[in-house]
C-alpha cells in the first residue's frame, strides 16, 4: 500500500482495477477525474452495486475522517484518472474546525455507517475518533459536544438574563507605582453551572455571531463603570477591553464605539483595545481597521505577545502602541534565565519601535523586581491587584495613590 507521504497527486487505473477493497485500511480519498467508477458490496454473498461515479464526483472519504476500514470496495469501470486526496488535508482542517461541527459529523458518519450496515445485514464498526490521535472515547467526545451545544444556547439567553458581568484587574504604572486604569474581564454566572471562566466560553461565543452582542454588553457595562471610578478616583483612568477578530471585522463595531464612548463622554485616548495576533492575520481587514480606531484617538494593545506567531511585520505595519508580555514569561521569571532573555528582548523591541510595554501575571516580588529592573513599564497579576467587583475596585482609591 502507498504510504501517505510517497503518494501520487493523480493516480490512473485501467478498466476492471480495484482501487481499494472493502476492509482494507482507510488511505487516501480520490476525486474521479477521468472515467467512471464502481462503488460497491457484497451482501449475502451477491455482489451489490451501490453507486457508479462520473467525474467530479468525491470518494473514499469516510476513512480519511474517521479513520475506519473501508465500508465498501471501488472499481475502475473504465480507464480512469484520479485525484488524490492525502489524510493531511482532512486532519489538518479538523483540528481547526468548530466543535460543534465536529459533532455534527460524527454523528452523521455514524448514523451512515450504521445504516449501510443494515443494509449490508453486518455489524457497523464504531467511529472510534475524528483524530487518530484522540484518545477519549467516542461517547465522552459526542457528550462534550452536546454540551458545548447546550452551552451555545445557555449564552445565548445570558445576557437578556442579566448573568453577566465584570471584574476589573487594576493596571500599574510599575515606576511610579501608580494605578493608571483597569482590565475589563468578564464573568458568567449561569443559573445551572455556576460561575463558568471566559476560557469556556469566549472562544464558543467566537465562533458564532454571540461575541458581538456580548462583546458590546461588556463595552457599554465597562465605560459606565469607568465613569464611576474616574469619579471615585477623582481623575481620568483607562479602561482595556479585549476586542476579538469578528467584532474587528464588523463594518459597524469603530462607529458603534464612537457613539457610545460620546454617549458616555468619554475621551477615546482612555479606552485601550486589547487584540491577539490571530486577529491581525487577514491585513485587508485589519489594516484600515487600526488606521480608523488610531485616527478616532484609541489606542491598541497586543496582547498575549511572545505565545502567538509573533510576526515582527506586524510591529512593523501595524501602528500598536503597546505589547502586552504573556504570562507564561512573567512566569519563568525569577527561576529562567530564557524568559528573562525573552521579556528583554520584548522590551528593547518595543521600546526601539516606540511602544510601551505592559507585563501580565505578575504573582511574585521577585518578578515584579526584575520587570522594574529590565525597564517595563506597566504591570497587572495577582500580586498587585486581582480582577474585582466594581465594588472593590472603587474601595481601591483609598488606599491607592493616582
Ligand atoms: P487575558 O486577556 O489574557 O486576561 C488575563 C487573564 O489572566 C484573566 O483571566 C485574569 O484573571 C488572569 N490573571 C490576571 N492576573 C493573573 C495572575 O497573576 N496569574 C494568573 N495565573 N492569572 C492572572 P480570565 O479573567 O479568566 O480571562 C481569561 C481570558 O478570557 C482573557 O485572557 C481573555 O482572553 C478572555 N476574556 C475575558 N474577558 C473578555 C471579554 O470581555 N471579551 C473577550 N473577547 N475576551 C475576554
Ligand atoms: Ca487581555
Ligand atoms: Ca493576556
């Protein structure tokens, strides 16, 4: 049998060929360029024809995802031209796809499976997985699912029901040791499950149009309650909200926020905009995108920097006034001498392209001092200050100095 890595990308068969027999180890799926072929099972012992393919038509394609013995046998009926299609190509769009999808499909190759197999009076062998190397059972993978799907539709109703709402993680000037504003970071009490992290659920929300929505809740909620602290504090603090790639992308999210930054009276350069580098991948979007938000007087954060692909082009390109150090090299700190080298490298970079630099996950003294000591800027981790309630952030003024 070919191996995956040595295929061919078209492969030719002569009339009365097999190109794959029932049972056999699922390989390659082909496209019928050229020719026609026979698809087909024996039942009872009766040779069965069950379709015969013209040209475009695609085949063999279950294997490839499910990763399960042929189901059937393929026969060139005439001379035939085929195109290739390598388990790369499926696997790789797999592990990206929405899970939900990935649900969708494993249900609709089982429920396959399991009827031809009836038809063909055999037992159906179980999809084990949609990834050779994925592990968990089939059943805890399509009970997973569901519950994202649950979840999907839980949130959808979260924010008529009033079940959201903020945590805001104080931001320091770590020279002067001042507070210079607050991270908006959101938070969902759901009646059934409790308190559920942004982890769980933002990147759902992401996938379907939800974000937008709650997006904007979290906006208007954070600029109302900012108007509260800058009262409390008796100045003018900044407030960074985490922005994501749909709502960059929506032709009416720069607009929207002007009106409800006026709405609020608040001036654009106190509202930072917090974007990860996946955000920045489509240049046509987002290009104009940061043009306009710079032009209206926000500024942009990139956050998450050192974890992602962290292209210099888009330091380059893209006019961002602060990086955002990961916490997973805030972490290694005081103990590696590589995130040192890295947060310093961060740093110098930055600075050299004049941007400001803010390091997040700061739970140590020991950090905290060789952040100073390399020269960043900003701070926000547990040691100085964790998300609040609005609450207990506005109690903060008593004893923070601005
Ligand atoms: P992020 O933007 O990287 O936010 C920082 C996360 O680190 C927050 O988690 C914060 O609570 C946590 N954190 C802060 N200081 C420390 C520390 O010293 N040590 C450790 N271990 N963690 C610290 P959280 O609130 O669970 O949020 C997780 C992620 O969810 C955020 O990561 C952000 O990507 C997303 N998120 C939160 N709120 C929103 C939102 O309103 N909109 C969008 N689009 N995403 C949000
Ligand atoms: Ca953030
Ligand atoms: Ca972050």
């Amino acid at each position: 049998m070919t191996s995956p890595k040595s295929f061919l990308l078209t492969r030719h068969f002569q009339a009365g060929e097999i190109i794959f027999s029932e049972g056999d180890d699922g390989n390659f799926a082909y496209i019928v360029e050229e020719g026609q072929v026979e698809i087909w099972t024996v039942v009872n012992g009766d040779r069965r024809v069950l379709n015969v393919l013209e040209p475009g038509r695609l085949f063999g394609e279950l294997s490839l995802v499910d990763w399960q013995p042929r189901s059937a046998s393929a026969t060139a009926l005439t001379d035939c031209m085929l195109s290739v299609v390598t388990p790369e190509q499926v696997s790789q769009r797999l592990e990206v796809a929405d899970p939900i999808l990935q649900l969708l499909l494993l249900v609709v190759m089982e429920n396959f499976r399991s009827e031809t197999s009836i038809f063909r009076g055999t037992r159906a062998s179980r999809p084990t997985s949609l990834h050779p190397t994925q592990t968990r059972p089939l059943i805890q993978q399509i009970a997973d699912a569901v519950d994202l799907i649950r979840l999907e539709g839980e949130l959808r109703d979260a924010i008529t029901a009033d079940q959201f709402c903020l945590a805001y993680q104080p931001i320091f000037h770590l020279h002067h040791r001042q507070l210079e504003g607050f991270e908006a970071l959101i938070r969902w009490h759901s009646p059934k499950r409790g308190w559920v992290s942004p982890d769980k659920f933002i990147n759902l929300a992401e996938t379907s149009d939800l974000i937008v929505p709650i997006g904007e809740w979290v906006i208007k909620q954070g600029l109302a309650d900012l108007k509260r602290l800058n009262e409390q504090f008796q100045t003018d603090l900044l407030m960074s909200f985490n922005i994501v790639s749909r709502q960059t992308e929506s032709p009416t999210f720069l607009s929207w926020l002007l009106e409800t930054v006026r709405h609020f009276d608040i001036d654009p350069q106190y509202v930072k905009l917090e974007i990860i580098e996946r955000t920045l991948f489509n240049p046509d979007n987002s290009l104009p995108w940061i043009q306009q938000c710079r032009a209206e007087g926000f500024s942009l954060v990139l956050d998450d920097f050192g974890t992602g692909y962290s292209s210099l082009q888009y330091l380059n390109e893209y006019q961002i006034d602060r990086v955002k150090i990961d916490r997973s090299f805030v972490k290694g700190l005081a103990d590696n001498l590589n995130s040192r080298s890295i947060c310093l490298a961060i740093l110098n970079l930055a600075h050299a392209l004049g941007m400001s630099v803010v390091a997040e996950g700061i739970e140590t003294p020991a950090q905290l001092a060789i952040l100073r000591e390399l020269g960043c800027e900003y701070g926000q981790g547990y040691l100085l200050g964790r998300p609040l309630p609005l609450e207990q952030a506005l109690a903060l003024s008593d004893r923070l100095a601005v």
